[in-house]
C-alpha cells in the first residue's frame, strides 16, 4: 500500500520543466501544421494512382 500511495504521491509532481513543456507543445503544433499535411500530399498522390497495397510510391 505505501508503494501506491508514493506512486499517486510522484504524479502530482512536476515531471518536466516549464521549457521542455513549451519545447514539446511547440514540436506538436509544427508537426500539425507543417509535417502532417505534406505527408497528407504525398500520401493522397499516391493514392490517386491507384490500390494503395500495392502502391510502392507510398513508401515516403
């Protein structure tokens, strides 16, 4: 029981800094709206060719 009890006990802490907070929300929302639509793109050009199983061009 006193295990569970430190465990509920760590995960009130704070487990990352301020910056590596900000580092983090900064990476997600580039990844949203810099990555994930190029590869959007790329993924529906290639499906526009035709069946995606056996479409090699999907291999970005």
């Amino acid at each position: 029981m006193d295990c569970c009890i430190h465990v509920l006990g760590l995960m009130k802490s704070n487990l990352i800094t301020r910056t590596g907070h900000d580092l983090l929300v900064a990476e997600l929302k580039r990844l949203w709206h810099e990555e994930r639509p190029e590869i959007t793109k790329k993924v529906n050009w290639a499906a526009s060719l035709g069946d995606r199983s056996e479409n090699a061009d999907l291999i970005l």
